[in-house]
C-alpha cells in the first residue's frame, strides 16, 4: 500500500486541543498525526484524552478508510469521476444515434 502524505486537520479538533494541558494537547496532536498517516491507534491516553480522541476518530476514520480505498487499485468509489463517465457515455449513445440517422437517409 501507498504511503499517506497528507490529510485534513480540521479547526474543530485544533479548537478542542486548545483547551487541554500542553502535555495533553501534544499527545493528542501526535496521536493524530500517527492515525492518520499510519492507522496507528494511540496508546496509555488518560480518560480526558480518551474522551477526546473517540471525537476525533469518528471523523478521522472514514478519512482515512477513503484514502484507503482509493490508493487500492481498483478501488474508491468516486462519485465525480462516476458522474463524468455516465455523462459520457449518454454523449456517446447520443451522438451515435445521430449517426445512425444520418446513415439512415
């Protein structure tokens, strides 16, 4: 599997930590930054913190299960892309109609 590089920091959470200890909110902030990029569970969190990271992980993990899914070849479902092909492929059927029409004459 590909390597992460990059993911979404949300103000929400950056709000959240602010209230933290120094100590709390860099333990926090690294466990972050390691779930996103590795899938690596933060560990020895105290209750507090706890509480704060399953807030987290409710928007971290889809985040991350996406990426996932779309870094698989074959993989990811992109609503977008899927759009754009369906509109090309109406296009296509479109014009070839018009064709067999023309040919028609």
């Amino acid at each position: 599997m590909k390597k992460r590089k990059a993911f979404n920091f949300l103000a929400s959470y950056a709000s959240a930590l602010e209230q933290c200890s120094a100590k709390s909110r860099l333990k926090l902030y690294d466990s972050i930054v390691k779930y996103a990029l590795t899938g690596e569970q933060p560990e020895g969190l105290s209750k507090t913190e706890s509480a704060l990271w399953a807030s987290f992980y409710g928007t971290l993990e889809p985040s991350r299960e996406g990426w996932i899914n779309a870094s698989t070849p074959g993989g990811g479902y992109r609503p977008k892309e899927e759009k754009r092909r369906e509109e090309g492929r109406k296009k296509e059927e479109a014009h070839q109609g018009q064709l067999l029409k023309v040919s028609d004459l």
